[in-house]
C-alpha cells in the first residue's frame, strides 16, 4: 500500500496552447506542477497534513504525485473560465480535512463563493466541527483556447 | 511499484447533496468509504483476491485507495439512477478475475442485467472459465440532486 | 511515496464489443496490458526512463500500473476512430520527456499528425531541447460498438 501523505500544497495556473491538452499542460507547468505525473483522486485532507508552499518542496520529475483538482477549458475568445479549490480543515486535527472543487465560465468570485460553500455542507453532514477553509483559485479570460487549473497537491515530508 | 492488492470489497451508497461533487461525496460516506483519498482504475481483480466486508477492515483516513467504480448522478427529481458493480471470478484462482461498472438513468434491475452481461462478454473474450458473478448496486429516486455509487475497493490484509 | 517508473513501453489495440467499456476492455487485452489494473496519469516520461517492448515484460496481473492514454469508441457503423500517443524525448537525458494523448473520430493519419505537433508546442514552452518523437497510434472502422486504445505504460526494471 502507498503511504498516506502528510503535506499538502495549494496552486494553481492558468495559460493558453493550441490544443486544450497544450493549455492544460502549459497551466500545470504555470502552477508549478509541470513535469510530474499527476494522479486525480477524490479528495481527502489527511488527518494533520500541513500546508506547504509548492517552492520548498522538490517533486520528483516524472514523479507519481496523488493530488485534487480543478480544471476547466475554452476555446470561446473573451470568454471567463475560473478553477477553485478549498480545503476545510477541522477542529480536531485528529480528523481528516476535506478538499472540494469547482470550476464554471464564469469569473473566479463565483467559484470561489459555491467551493466554500461545498466544504461548509460537507462538514455538515459529517457532523465535523470546521475550524478554516483555505481556498486558491484562478480566472482566466480566453484568447483563443485557455486553461484554468486550481489543486490540492498531496505529498510528504 | 505499488503490491498488487489481495482483498476486495464490494460497497454502494447513493445521497442527495446541494451540489453534484457533495452528492457523491455523501454517497461515498453512506457506502463506507468516505475520508479518504479514492483512485480509480481500471478494473481487474487480482488473482486469488479475497471479498471482505468493508466494516472488517479500516481504511486509513485521507489514505490512497485503489478502486474500480460507477457512478451517475442527476438534479432532475423523480428520476430514478442507478450503480451497479460486478465481479467475475474465474474457476482457476491463479488467474484474474474481470470487474465491470455500469450505471444509467434507470432502475436498478436494468442496471444489475447490464453489467452481469459485460462480465459475461469479458469471460468469453478471454476464453476464461467463468465460476460465479457477484455484484452489488444501488438506486435512488432524485429529490433534487442524487448520486448513487457501487465500488470494488481494492486492498491490503 | 511511490518510486518513479524507469521504462516505458509504447502499445496500441483496438477491437469490438457488445458495450463501450466492453470494447475498451477488448483493446486493452489487444494492446497486451489485459488483465492489469491501469491508473490514469498526466503524462510526463521521466528522466532518463527506457523504451522496452510490453513483450519483454510481465505486468503482474491485477498489479496497480501507471500509465498515459488516449482512447475513443464509438457506435455509428462504417466510422473511422483512432487513437495515438506521441513521445518528446529531450536532448538533455536529465529532463523529463513530455507524452500527449489525441484521439478523434478520424483517420489515424490525421490523429498523428496533431499529436505529434502537440509534442513540439510542449517542448517549446519549455524551451527545452527535443531530441526526438516516437508515436503509436491504431485506427479502427466501427462495426457495432468499436473502441480504440493508445498508451504510454510506465514501470519498472
């Protein structure tokens, strides 16, 4: 089995490319997470995993890296797109923290206002005390074909 | 490299939620495998892997869980939705064993037929001999956004 | 944390079934990494990493296997599909290669082209040397219900 994470990051980018999957590549590498081998999972903040910023730490290049994310493209010019992601983080550091995404056309305020409120109703019903939302997020305003890319990058210390 | 795992357990779990990614995150806790971290894939079961019952063993929290699963969800209320997932296990245990996920905006009974069906075709095409088919679903009548989820959870014993 | 892969091999399959995922699982059994349990990445080729024929491996069978992949079905007879993946190998063997994934409902000639070109755009946002592109794609006319499959499987030597 792979060991639980213990640190997570918070990034995120935004760029153009000629392909949708050029404009994702050029937003990871924007957020500072190109060049690794990234591993979509939902979305679970390890119980006391602490926050770090993605410059102290080196990934490996090529590296399997678990994280969550946010992501959304347009190839529509003048058009808003936005990624967010919001990490609840609970009263009891003994109980795991939970990450949530969202991503739409729209300009990032709206974003990021639905992901806080995602976390607040998944504490709810987890009947979890929630003691902070940390949030990162990104707009982006289409010239020809954008991405957004917003995440909770997962990994160890 | 990740060991290939040993024990699988079948789960399902369907809720209503403000928003799609909290219906399924509330279905992931009503299925028992909420907190933590799940990683889907594509969908063998290990040789000589062994069913348990979610409730025997203990997942660790925010841990990274290999798993095989359907999933649908629809804020039209009334619908019925519907998860279902089956495991073929071949009469010779050295071999593997063929998981398929189906899910649809219908009845369950469909759903089950459906995806019982597919094992039986992944049998054929490997002219394997096929031992026993088990599977496990879940169906939810919309109220106003649903999501119904059936998983095999992969893991360690 | 998992080891980063130091090989890499390039396989392709196609083929029919009697559903989509049915068709899918089909050209994964024809592109020889059946029967594994395949976890989707973003798609980076590590530094240094080394072509080797999927024929002179053995995946272990339900084993946990990263890989990158383009993969496109479809159920409207007489329609081409194709699939392919191109990799950037860098002129410094230190840096990471990059891999891209492009399908359509195509010819291959045309998939190949775009995501060979896709290679190259990667390569120049990086501003890093691209020494040379290996490709794999396949092509497949539907018959009923038809899946393409292409693949960069990273592991271990």
């Amino acid at each position: 089995m792979v060991k639980t994470p213990n640190i997570y990051c918070l990034v995120s980018g935004a760029a153009e490319g000629n392909t949708r999957l050029n404009a994702f590549d050029n937003a990871l590498l924007e957020a500072g997470v190109g060049d690794t081998n990234l591993m979509r999972m939902s979305s679970i903040c390890p119980p006391g995993a602490v926050e770090t910023n993605i410059k102290d730490i080196t990934l490996p290049k090529g590296g399997l890296i678990p994280l969550a994310y946010a992501t959304i493209d347009s190839q529509t010019p003048q058009m808003w797109i936005a990624s967010a992601i919001a990490v609840g983080i609970p009263e009891d550091p003994s109980e795991p923290g939970v990450i949530m995404e969202f991503e739409d056309h729209t300009r990032l305020e709206y974003v990021e206002t639905i992901v806080k409120q995602m976390v607040v109703d998944a504490f709810d019903y987890r009947k979890r005390a929630l003691k902070e939302i940390k949030t990162v997020g990104i707009e982006h305003q289409v010239k020809k074909c954008g991405s957004t890319f917003a995440a909770a990058v997962l990994w160890y210390k």
